[in-house]
C-alpha cells in the first residue's frame, strides 16, 4: 500500500506546496492526479519516492511510515519507480538493451534475469521493432516506451507516470493508453501525473483533485468529472465525452467507441 498521512511540505517556510494530504494509491488500480500547473504534483511525486522529507505528516509503504535511510530507500524504489515526463531524463545509453538493464545490472542480478525481463517489458510496451536502433534516432514516443520499459523491468508494484502522453501524436497517445492498460492488467498498480483530462477519465478508475496544494475532491471518474463547479475552482474543465452528457443530455460513457454504438442504436430505432 502506498499512502500519504496529513502531508504537509513547503520549499520555502512560509510557501507551503503540500498542504495535510491523505491519499491512498490503492483505492484504484490506475489512479489520476490531476490539477492546474503548480498544483502540487511533481512535489508529491518526489515526496512519495522519499527524495523530499514532509516537514509534517508522513508518507506510508506497505502500512508503514517511510524510512529516510539510505537502505530503506533503495529498497522502496525497487518497488516504486517513476517514468518522467522526457524521456531524455532518464535515458543514459545509446542502446536500448543497456539502458533498460542499467538498474538490474547495479543491483548485480543474474544475467539470464535480466535478459528474460528485457524482453517481458518490451513485448509490453511495443518496442521489439525498434529495439536494436540507436535510443538518439527514436521518436519522442518510442523513448518514453523504452523509458517505461525501464521501469517494468523492476517489476514494482507502483509505477508513477508524469505527463505519460505528453508530445505524443494521437496513434502513439493510443499506443500509450494501452500500454497502460497491460500494465494494469499484470497486477499493478498505476499512479498518473497528467493535464490530458480526457485520458484520465478513459483509463483512471479512482482520482484526485488537487488545487494550490491541497485536495479538492477525490472519488471514481464518474463523481469527480461532474462536479463543474468543483472543476472550475480547481483551474480544470470536463473531458468531452463527460460535456457531452451534461450539456447533450448523452448517456455517460467511457469511451468513443460506447458514444457512437449509442448513437448508432438511436439512429436504427428512429
């Protein structure tokens, strides 16, 4: 279980970023985190990954409060590792296989181990028809793959996505949205950073509302993603598919492909 109790962190005494959050990341298999710019996100994410200490409140893993030691925190990021919104941070090698296997390496894991997990994670993400290219002559979206990629082959049991569709045209968005659901669907759990409100709505089934540091709503898409006036305080507007039962008066739908099987069945009873 990963879980924030009354959190609080400032960078500055008298700024405060985070202000007394308590989130449970497992409420949902894929959770959103969504809030206008300076919100309080990234500061989240670090303080979840132990790289920031709370001035008050705590972070808690597996039902405890986090350790700042240098052990407990090697430890805790072989369980929940972060994918960064450019990919470029995070990719060191110029081949696809080195850099993927740099973390197990360091860690000395058995060399049959790291090759079997090199290509589960690939497989996972797409990226066997890339895989032997130089990682400088990929596309933006073929390097987040392999950046994600670098993560699954911890085999964690958090994995935290900042911004995962940033920069992405819409075929490799669709990429990333199923790449996110085979995730899910191994077991494990998915915590996503994002501004697209429209992909958080598709694939989160829990969400939190963020504004100026502090949570402004949290439940399933459905609840959260009706609450307007909410919405607008928190600097944000609905995904469309949401507008189109507001305003519309369409049934509230999940994805495109239930909007036009409804729409389609209006027509044939017409």
């Amino acid at each position: 279980m990963l879980a924030t109790e009354a959190l609080c962190f400032s960078w500055q005494q008298d700024q405060p970023a985070l202000c007394d959050l308590t989130l449970d990341f497992s409420r949902g298999r894929v959770t959103g985190l969504i809030g206008a710019n300076g919100c309080g996100k990234s500061t989240l994410f670090m303080n979840l990954l132990g790289l920031q200490k709370p001035q008050s409140g705590r972070v808690l893993w597996r039902g405890k409060p986090l350790e700042y030691d240098k052990r407990s925190l090697l430890a805790l990021r072989q369980q929940l590792v972060m994918v960064f919104q450019e990919p470029d941070h995070q990719l060191f090698y110029t081949d696809i296989d080195s850099d993927i296997a740099f973390a197990l390496r360091n860690l000395g894991v058995d060399e049959a181990v790291i090759q079997a997990r090199l290509d589960q994670a690939l497989a996972l993400v797409g990226g066997n028809g890339f895989r032997h290219r130089p990682i400088q002559y990929l596309s933006h979206g073929q390097k987040k793959r392999v950046a994600i990629a670098g993560a699954l082959v911890m085999q964690s049991d958090y994995l935290l996505l900042d911004e995962p569709t940033a920069g992405l045209d819409p075929q490799g968005r669709e990429a990333m949205i199923g790449i996110i659901q085979r995730i899910a669907a191994q077991g494990r759990h998915v915590v996503i950073a994002s501004h697209d409100i429209d992909l958080i709505y598709h694939i989160c089934d829990y969400i939190y509302v963020m504004a100026q540091g502090r949570l402004l709503a949290q439940g399933s898409e459905r609840e959260v993603f009706l609450q307007t006036s909410m919405l607008a305080r928190a600097g944000l507007s609905q995904p469309w598919l949401v507008k189109a039962h507001t305003r519309l008066g369409m049934p509230l739908v999940k994805t495109e492909r239930e909007l036009f099987a409804y729409s389609e069945q209006s027509r044939e009873t017409v």
